[in-house]
C-alpha cells in the first residue's frame, strides 16, 4: 500500500505487520513493504487515498 495522501485510521489485517486506526503520512515507507500473511488480507481507512498493490506469480 503506498499513502497518496495523509491516511487516517489505516487499519490492515491478515498482513506480515498488520496496523490499528494508525495515521500514516503521504510518501511514508510504514505501508511499502508490507505483505499479505495468508490468502485475505484487509484494509480500512477513516481518511486519505492510497494504492494497493498486489504481486502476482504465476
């Protein structure tokens, strides 16, 4: 996930570091690296645009 503006109350579940209500500042590195833990993973986000990405193998 990588923060296009400031995000409010980022919670991600099912995830390598999951996050509670946390505030993530724009061009932030918190969300970068972050992995899924297992086949579903969530998010929820109070306030801010963000971008989720997913790798995919074949």
């Amino acid at each position: 996930m990588i923060a296009l503006t400031d995000l409010a109350g980022l919670t991600l579940r099912g995830v390598r570091w999951p996050l509670t209500r946390a505030d993530v500042p724009a061009g932030s590195g918190w969300t970068v690296s972050n992995e899924a833990a297992g086949p579903v993973a969530t998010a929820e986000l109070t306030a801010g645009e963000a971008l989720v990405t997913q790798l995919w193998t074949p």
